[in-house]
C-alpha cells in the first residue's frame, strides 16, 4: 500500500468526520468548561433517545420498501463476533485481572457494546452514505435484545448459579419499550403500505430527524465531560484493545467468511469499531464494579476511534477496490 496514498485517504476521511468530533468537542466545552450543568446532559439525552432519533430512525424505515433488501447474514457477522470477543472478554477478565463473574460480565461487555446510536449512526452516514441506514437500523433493532439479554443471563448466573424466564422476559419487555426500537418497528410498519408518509406527519418528522445526529453528539460531549480518568487504566486499555481492534477485526473475517457484499461489511465493521457505549458504564454502576475502568474506557476509545474507524474503512475501501 502506497503510504502517501493512504495518508492521503486518511486525511479526507478524518476531513469528513471532523464535524462529527468537533459538536462532541462543542459538548464537551459545555459541560467541562461552560458550566453547564450535568442535569442539560440529562435532559438533551432523554429529548434524542425519545424523541429525535426515533424520529430520523421512523423515516428511514418508513421507507424501507423502496430500499433493496437487507442481507441478514450481516446479523450473523456482528452478533456472532460479539459473542466470541465476549467469551474472550470473560476469559481474559479472569485470568489476566483475576475479576469475578460480575465484573468480568461487566468487563466483557465493554469489548462489545458499541455507541452505536450516539456515534455509529451519525458516522454510518458521512463515511458511507443514507443507503446504510437500513442495515444500521437492522443491528440496532437485535442490538440491546442479544447484547443485554447475553450480560443478564451472565450476571444471573454468577449471583444465582442459573438464570430465569422473569428475567429474561423483563429484558425483552424493556426493549420493546425503548423508543428506538418503536421508531425503527412503526416505520416499518408504514413501510409495508407501499406509500410515501403524508405530508402533515413528514414534514415534522423530518425536521426533527435532521437535527437527531447533530444533537446527539453535543449530547455525548456533554456526557463524557462529566467522566474522569481515574483508575483501572489497565483494564480499559484491555477493553479498549478488545473493542476498537479484535471487535471489528473478527465482524470482517466474519464477513468475509460469509461472502456478505461490501456495503452491509463496512456498516457492521463501522459499527463494531465504534467507542464503547454509556450502556457499559450504565451496568458498571448498577453492579457497582468497574466504574472506574467503564468510564475510562468510553473517554480513551471515543478519542482513538477518531483514527481507527476511518483507517478501517480505507483498508476496507482498497480490500473491496
């Protein structure tokens, strides 16, 4: 590979996704420098997560009819990697770090989950266009369901000795009520009518799915100010490793395994190579292990994808040339 030609394609990539980091930059000044208080954070997440991307979500998949079909074996590349880094995570948290179950739970989890919604579907579209969001959409809508459901059968486990139906019903029922997912579902729904939305419900739906990205990422700015790197640095840097590096890596033998084409790839790739997730340090916090390590984790792999999802998806680009 010719190193003036990749640092050029390098260069036009990181061009692209500069405005992605610079409204989390923005975010960050608020909450860090600005004195804008951690309740702002609170309340322009909950305005995305119900409101916003739901929105952008509905009217991608409200849609859906007029996009050509989505292979599904890209659900097979990216959950069956999430399982191998995951089982790897559980090893590596025992025997290198000596954590029990629940925080290597925790621990594995970091390597997979994925700030898919925040940071992955605002990149899906710069680097590789709206025609990936239907398979996006496709990965978030399985994406709390098996990544949850796979940590609270793990977490069960390792209090109980086994696991139960109750549990895994209220994690499936608490998916179902995510907006996401009911924007995603209901779109869908539309979609198999065959006709485009009435104009009195695009209009607005429109508008507010075009401010989803850009308000989302002033929103993570804001969340990862109040974050602070302040221990288990050893163990981040491992989750890190898991998650910007093995995690994609696999999700792209994967798919080459599979024979899947070139756009569905790079969307799971893009989304596997994306910076752990709040959802990680949301479980840290709940099972009180890890928070530390969680926290770091999401600052330094928020920083570091800045680089390597665009080096991905040129090496990814000149694969498929």
């Amino acid at each position: 590979m010719d190193t003036t030609s990749f640092l050029g394609q390098l260069t036009q990539q990181m061009i692209l996704s500069a405005p992605l980091f610079s409204l989390i930059a923005l975010g960050y000044c608020l909450g860090r420098f600005a004195g804008w208080p951690e309740s702002a954070s609170s309340v322009f997440n909950r305005f995305c997560f119900t409101v916003a991307l739901p929105c952008m979500l509905f009217k991608v998949m409200s849609k859906f009819w007029q996009s050509p079909p989505v292979d599904v074996r890209l659900l097979i590349a990216y959950f069956g990697s999430c399982l191998v880094i995951y089982v790897v995570g559980r090893v590596v948290a025992k025997s290198l770090f000596r954590l029990d179950a629940i925080s290597g739970s925790v621990f594995g989890l970091g390597g997979i989950f994925s700030n898919n919604v925040m940071l992955g579907t605002p990149f899906a579209v710069i680097l590789l266009g709206q025609q990936s969001l239907p398979s996006v959409a496709l990965v978030l809508v399985f994406n709390s369901l098996i990544l949850w459901t796979l940590v609270t059968v793990s977490v069960e486990w390792a209090q109980s000795g086994s696991f139960s139906v109750k549990g895994i019903g209220k994690t499936l029922l608490n998916v179902l009520r995510n907006p996401l997912i009911i924007g995603i579902f209901t779109g869908f729904a539309w979609s198999m009518t065959g006709h485009p939305l009435p104009k009195f419900v695009d209009g607005p739906v429109s508008m507010l799915g075009q401010i989803a990205a850009p308000l989302t990422l002033v929103t993570l700015g804001m969340s990862l100010s109040h974050y602070k790197i302040r221990q288990g640095l050893r163990e981040s840097a491992a989750i890190c490793l898991m998650k910007l590096v093995l995690m994609p890596g696999l999700i792209w033998a994967a798919a080459l395994m599979l024979g899947l084409p070139q756009l569905e790839s790079q969307v799971v790739v893009l989304l596997g190579s994306m910076a752990v997730g709040v959802n990680v340090y949301m479980m840290a916090q709940k099972f009180k292990v890890l928070q530390g390590a969680t926290a770091t984790s999401m600052l330094i792999s928020t920083i570091l994808s800045t680089v390597t999802t665009p080096v991905l998806m040129i090496l990814m680009s000149r694969f498929y040339a």
